[in-house]
C-alpha cells in the first residue's frame, strides 16, 4: 500500500502522542484528579484517535475511490472496505 507508506511517519507519530495519552488517562484514573479532568483527559484521547480515523479515511478514500485510474471493480472493493471500517469503528 503505497498510500500508506508515504504518510507512514505521520501516522506513527500521531499513534505515538495517542499512546502517550492512553498512559495519561491511566494516570488520571489512578490519581486525586477531580472528574471533570479526567473526562477532558478522555476526551483529548478520543479526538486524537478520530483524528487518525479521518486521516486514514481520506487516504484510503482518495486511493481507493478517487483514483482515476482504478476499474469499477477495484473501487468497489474500495468502497465496501471503507463502509466495513466505518461500521466497526461506529459500534
């Protein structure tokens, strides 16, 4: 997947500062925090995770259904990729 390779480093950078956050949220739990920070430590969390969801979602979008040069076929598969992705990540 050549998509995915020239934005590799981004997204390993973005799953690393997510990661870091993942441990923040750990930290709140197990703290004196009050709950209001910790929804907003979770909430900071969430976002950053949808915010590799969209760029994921474009990438492939653009790839996978854009692409002038795909068949009607290769974009099919395309789409019902996209849709079963979405479908999981909105359970």
């Amino acid at each position: 997947m050549g998509h995915i390779a020239a934005n590799k480093d981004d997204l390993l950078k973005r799953v690393k500062r997510i990661a870091g956050q993942i441990q923040a949220v750990e930290r709140a739990l197990e703290s004196d925090l009050d709950c209001a920070k910790r929804l907003h430590v979770v909430a900071a969390t969430r976002g950053a995770i949808n915010g590799l969801m969209k760029k994921i979602i474009e990438d492939h979008a653009r790839e996978h259904l854009a692409n002038p040069a795909l068949s009607e076929e290769e974009r099919d598969k395309g789409v019902e990729e996209l849709l079963e992705a979405i479908r999981r990540y909105s359970k």
